[in-house]
C-alpha cells in the first residue's frame, strides 16, 4: 500500500513546502531558552524567552524564508572568574518559529532577563480574479 503524503495529494496544489515548513519547525524544538507563546487579542502574539544574562548586544532576532530567528551568543568566559557551582547557562542559542503567511514581526524589547518579540496578523488580502480563456485558431482536429 502506498502512503500518499500531504504534500503529494493531487487536491493540494502548491502545498509541498508544507511538510517542510514541518519539519524546519521540528528541528528548533530544543529546551533552551525556554519561551512562552501568548495570543494577544484580536490579532497578535507575543514570544517572550527567557535570556538571562545576555544583553541587547548578545541577541539578534531576524526573518530568515518565513522564519523568525532568534540567536544569542555570550562574549568569552571572564577567566579570573572561579565558580565553586554553575547553573546559570550562558550557551549560545539559535531558536527558530515559522511564521504563517500574513504574520509579521512588529517590535522586540528586553525587560528583567525576559526577551519580549510582538507579531501581528494582517488581514488578508481578499482577490477574485477571472483568468481568461484564450481561443487557438487554425488548429484542426484530424
């Protein structure tokens, strides 16, 4: 028996990329940082991620192919410094999000550790368009 994939479905045209939208998403799903995602009513979200230690300079946040991502890289170890416990990571990270069509990434702040990332839903845009039905002339059934 042959699996038929969702991307493959012959009434799902144009839908491929689907299924590896899915698996980009899969493969960010590691636990650090750790994050929240709120929905913010009527059309926003709001990921905020807990970044602790790291500084405005040590993040950067961009779109990347309808992916918004987030990476974080501490500066070098301060070698004088001898810790007796560690608990505290400061590991670089990269954590990705795929973003649906029409959802745009409005503004990011930082407040207490906390890395606040707002996205917007637009409206979408709503287009009826007859395509034309073009005669060939001259063509003969034999």
């Amino acid at each position: 028996m042959t699996k038929i994939s969702l991307g493959s479905h012959p009434y799902l045209l144009g839908f491929d990329q689907l299924e590896r939208l899915v698996e980009r998403a899969a493969k960010g799903a590691e636990g650090y940082p750790p994050y929240n995602i709120e929905h913010l009513p009527p059309d926003a979200f709001r990921i905020t991620l807990a970044v602790a230690g790291f500084s405005d300079d040590d993040l950067a946040i961009t779109t990347e192919d309808r992916q918004l991502v987030i990476r974080g890289r501490m500066p070098g170890a301060d070698e004088s410094r001898v810790f007796l416990h560690r608990g505290i990571a400061s590991r670089a990270f990269q954590r990705s999000f795929v973003l649906a069509d029409g959802v745009e990434v409005v503004s990011a702040g930082m407040e207490n550790g906390l890395l606040h990332i707002d996205l917007r839903r637009t409206a979408p845009q709503q287009v009826v368009k007859t395509i034309p039905i073009s005669r060939k002339e001259g063509i003969v059934n034999e």
